[in-house]
C-alpha cells in the first residue's frame, strides 16, 4: 500500500462511504503522501541551504519508474519542474489522484464502489470499506504512537503529520478522552525529528499549499457577493 492509499482509508468513512475531509484539503494532502513517498524513495527532495537549486525548491533526483503506476505518473511530471515551489505544484500533483487510489483500493477488493444518486438527481459514488483488516492494521499503528507514546516509524510518523495537517486526527482516532491532547501529540510527531527535512518540508508544503487555496477561495468568494 502507498501511503496516499493508506491515507485515503483513514479519511473515508468505513460505514458511510464519506469523506472526513473536504475538498481541497483532503486532495492536497494525497498528493503530499505521494510527495512524501516519492522523497522517501529517493526520488525527489527539498533543496536545503547552499545547494545548486534554491533553498526550499524541488530537485529531482532520480527518475528511473518506481514500478507503481501512481507513483510514475506524478514522477514524470515532477521530473519537469526541477527548481519549482513544491506548494505551487500541489494541485497538479494532486489531480485525479483521489479517483485513482479509490478506484485502485476497491479494484483489490479493499473499498466498495457504491453508486446511487444526491435528491435522486445527481450521481455519487460512495466508498464505504468491504475488506477493513489492512485499514485496522494502520489504525492500531497511529494508536499505539498517539496514545500509548511508542516511536513512530516514518510511514506511520508521515500519516500523523498529513492528519495533523488536514486538523482530522480526533475523527480519526475517535476514542480518545482527551482530544487535545490527542492533537497536541500529533502536532507534535509532525513538527519533530521523526524522518529527514525534506519530508517534513513536504507536509509545510502540503500545508501551504491548502491554506493558499483556502485564501484564495475566501477572496474570489467575497468578490462574488461584493
């Protein structure tokens, strides 16, 4: 599994088939895990100080396939855009992104497909869970880090710091007493020493990138009615 598949589990509701998240947010934080996984592989990384490519810029380090059809698709764009802010290219990394892992996860039998119709008008697609061992597996993981205190590895830390980003964490882990605290843990794991810079820059992109969209939503909606 991609930790964008594991992520598009934790933000769709098992029983309703509903997303937790809404839009853009839900798809900019998709598309950080596959900039995520992309740097963990080896295949991207975040410029720091003194490097040929401005600090905080893409570079792109290796563009041989991954193997993984999501994977190489964002690659291959990535692979033209050496030198970019990564927040600028999140919505284009982003695009399609969510029907695919969805499509993908119910292809293996994983989610369900359920089509019906908004006001018995409008078609949607829900995708309510149908194989849910894989996504407990995960849930037990971001658990045992947010509340028994145990060290998160790099996947399970990249989740936390994606969920912490999207402030979805209390309706991913529902059970716990103290949500604030809930949250001030994941904050936490996100903004420590749990994997390399330039991962941890992906998630602040992936930030940035959701609250640039969200400002610019908010102005083109005050405009509208102005």
């Amino acid at each position: 599994m991609l930790i964008a598949e594991d992520l598009a589990l934790l933000l769709y509701d098992d029983e309703s088939g509903k997303p937790i998240a809404g839009s853009p947010g839900l798809d900019y934080a998709l598309g950080g895990a596959v900039l995520i996984e992309l740097t963990l592989l080896g295949k991207v990384d975040i410029a720091g100080p003194g490097e040929q490519v401005k600090e905080g810029r893409l570079k792109v380090l290796d563009t041989t396939p991954t193997g993984d059809a999501v994977l190489d698709e964002r690659l291959a764009f990535l692979a033209g855009k050496p030198g970019s802010k990564p927040k600028d290219l999140m919505g284009k990394l982003s695009k399609k992104l969510r029907d695919q892992l969805l499509v993908r996860l119910a292809e293996r039998g994983v989610l369900e497909a359920d089509q019906g119709k908004v006001l018995g008008l409008f078609p949607v697609t829900r995708w309510p869970a149908k194989d849910a061992r894989h996504e407990a597996e995960v849930r037990t993981g971001l658990e045992n880090v947010l509340k028994l205190g145990t060290q998160p590895d790099e996947r399970t830390a990249s989740l936390i710091a994606l969920l912490s980003a999207l402030n979805v964490v209390p309706k991913v882990v529902t059970d716990a007493v103290d949500k604030k605290a809930l949250k001030q843990r994941a904050k936490e794991i996100a903004e420590s020493d749990w994997a390399a810079s330039a991962v941890r820059k992906a998630v602040q992109e992936m930030q940035a990138a959701v609250t640039a969209s969200i400002v610019v939503a908010s102005s083109a909606g005050a405009a509208g009615s102005s």
